[in-house]
C-alpha cells in the first residue's frame, strides 16, 4: 500500500484570515480597549462639565453694545 504524501498543504482565504485577526485582536486587547473606553468616557464628562460652565458664565455676562469701528472711535 502507498502512504499518503506529507505534503497537505491548507489554504486560507483572505476573509478567513481577517476573521482570525479581529479575533486575535478582540481576546488580546481587552483589558486595553476597556480602560481606553472608560478614559474616553471620562473626558466626556469633563467636557460636559466645561459646557455647562461656559453656558452659566455666558449668561452672567451682560450685553454690551457692538464696538464701534476704530476709525470712528477717534472722532
């Protein structure tokens, strides 16, 4: 009898491999991608906080009436 040839070679298509890779990626990242999450989430928050502070500001501020151009300032 004939043994069968070592020479069995497996071929992967390029969506197989970019499968593997978003896999790969997924399970070796994760700690990493949850602490850039909460980061991310936290600066929102600040940025929120920073809004609502200038709209509070901004309202404090009292209307003034537009400046008048500066060559009219001098007359």
């Amino acid at each position: 009898m004939s043994e069968p040839k070592a020479d069995n070679k497996v071929q992967l298509g390029c969506g197989t491999l970019i499968v593997i890779a978003i896999i790969v990626m997924i399970f070796s990242g994760g700690r990493e991608s949850r602490s850039l999450r909460e980061s991310v989430e936290a600066l929102n928050v600040k940025i929120d906080r920073l809004e609502q502070k200038i709209d509070d500001l901004s309202k404090r501020i009292p209307e003034r009436p537009p400046a008048a151009p500066p060559g009219e300032a001098a007359k």
